[in-house]
C-alpha cells in the first residue's frame, strides 16, 4: 500500500513540475491542472487531470467506498433435517441456557458492509476538434480485493457462543471423551467417563446432531451447508475480486457556472473489469458464489446480484475546478 501511495504522489507531483515547464506549455503539455471532487458508484474521491497535447488528457485519482451497513439474517439449525430441527431447537435451546446461561436465539443476523478503494490511472481522449465536450477514457483501477465483508451482530454473539460451546460438548460426546477432566489431590479426575453414561450420551447428541447457522446447499451434492462459529464466535464473510481492475469508458462534461471557465462539470460512465465472478469466502473457506446454491433470505439476494456482476458498472459526476 506504501507503494502505491508514493506511486500516486510521484505522478501528481510529476503532473505539477511539468506544468511549470515552458517548452511544455509551448506544445500543449501540461499547461494546466484541474482538481476534481469525484462521487459515484466507485465512491467519494478527487483526482487530478491536465493535458497531454490537443486531444489527450492524464488523469489520476482515488476513491472509496464510505461504510454503509445492511442487515440480513439467517437461521440457527440443528442437524441437516431443516423441519426436525426446529422441535430439535426448541428442546436444547432451553438446555444451553440452562447450562451456558445465553440464551440462544433461532436466527443470527448479519451486518453486510461495503469495503473497497482504489487508486485510478487514466487516459482521456477527446475525439472531436470543435466538441471538446466528449471524452473516451482506458485505463486502470488498483485498490483492496476485499470489496466488501459480512459479519454477525453484537446482540447475537451469545448465541453463536452457546453454539460453539454445544458443538464442543457434541464432538466430545461422539468421540466418547469426558467432557471436563481436572485435578483432584493430585490424580486427573474425569467427568462423564463411565462407558454406560458415554454411550447414552453419544446416542442422545447423534440423534440431535451439529448445530450452527443454515446458509444454503452445497452444490456438489445438494445436502446443506450450515456454519458454524470460528474461535471467536464469529460467522464472517469476505467478498474478494481482483486488485487491478481495467477500466473502459466514456464522458460528457462542460462549464458548470455560465460565464466562468474554471469550473465544470461532468459525468462519466465506463465498466471496471472485475477478473469474472467474485469470491464470497466465509470463514471456513466456502465460496458461497461458486460452491453454494439456495442461498437463503436476503442474503441470497446480494450473493445472486455479486455473482451476476462480473464486471462492475461506474457511473460517476466530477465537479471541477481548473488550478492554473
């Protein structure tokens, strides 16, 4: 990221030195900077521009994406059965809480929040001698690949707590492992390590099954993928594309005040080439745009629209203002 930032500083400040040029101004280079405040669906910004020549403009810039929540949920199953697991639920819900004291609800909600900046490098070509007004732009985005995240609600973290602390108590219970062993006037004492107790207690949490949030299916083999919560109690998402995106596009623009050169405006619109599907990664490493189908609730609805957009669309207003 250093990199980068110095790589935009060298090339703003290389637009400036060259400005002051006078051979340059002479040919048309550089005779001018312009400064622009940038807002669209690439984010807020501003960049820089001045020409190279007649018909060519360098225009270089960032912008990011501000953070904007959406909340979306999900429900919290019992088993790979989605109809035997609610009777299932309502059965350990108030077990857990008798144990763990949290109370376990049946559904998780998640907060979706849109992550992504980017550097830009373009080149604008105005393609008319007496319309000075249109413009064709090529060049590149380069920014974070992680565009977007998911994450649980605070308000939910008790119950993927008492989540991960069922399915603890679940693989223990199917291995035939005590539960707690501690120390007791020097010799390990075990609890639940009678054979007779281990084996009613395996038959009783294989009946109930795994717990964790039901996301969709896998499409391998149609059977459910359900989540469960990291070491942290967390269910997270990423969503991931490219660092270096291409972009192609075009742009109207004029004066923005009658009677005053310095300032205009425009609008620009264009394509910003992803590199195909993005990745929705969940903690455990799922792809839920490529290995997931039947997504649930809302959250399907932004996985459909994140997997159909495999190239993103910018539309963006400057508003400018010319230095000298």
């Amino acid at each position: 990221m250093k990199k980068i930032i110095l790589l935009f500083v060298a090339i703003c400040s290389g637009l400036v030195v060259n400005a002051q040029t006078s051979d340059a101004q002479e040919k048309g280079f550089f005779k001018h900077l312009d400064a622009s405040l940038t807002a669209g669906s690439t984010g807020l910004g501003f960049d820089l521009a001045s020409p190279m020549g007649e018909y060519v403009q360098l225009r270089a810039g960032f912008a990011f994406m501000p953070h904007i929540n959406y909340t979306m949920g999900f429900d919290v199953q019992v088993g790979e059965n989605a109809e035997e697991s609610k009777s299932k639920f309502q059965r350990l819900s108030g077990i857990l809480e008798g144990m763990t004291g949290y109370k376990v609800n049946n559904s998780v909600d998640m907060i979706g929040v849109p992550t992504y900046y980017n550097f830009n490098l373009f080149v604008d070509v105005l393609p008319f001698k007496n319309n000075k007004h249109w413009h064709f732009t090529a060049g590149f985005y380069l920014g974070n690949s992680m565009i977007g995240k998911g994450y649980n609600t605070t308000e939910d973290m008790p119950s993927l707590v008492a989540v991960g602390i069922y399915n603890t108590m679940y693989e223990k219970a199917i291995r035939k492992e005590p539960f707690v062993t501690f120390t007791y006037n020097g010799s390990p004492v075990a609890l639940t390590d009678d054979p007779e107790y281990q084996d009613m207690l395996y038959y009783k949490f294989k009946s109930y099954g795994r717990m964790g949030v039901r996301i969709g299916d896998y499409v391998s083999d149609g059977s459910p993928y359900i989540v469960e919560p990291d070491e942290n109690s967390m269910v997270k998402a990423e969503v991931r594309v490219n660092a270096f995106k291409p972009y192609l596009g075009f742009g109207y623009g004029g004066r923005l005040l009658k009677g005053d050169d310095r300032y205009k405006i425009s609008f620009d619109c264009g394509a910003m080439f992803w590199g195909g599907t993005p990745s929705i990664l969940t903690h455990d490493g799922t792809d839920l745009a490529k290995e997931v189908k039947n997504v649930r609730g809302k959250v399907g609805d932004y996985v459909d629209l994140v997997k159909g957009v495999k190239v993103f669309p910018v539309l963006n207003v400057r508003v400018t203002r010319t230095l000298f």
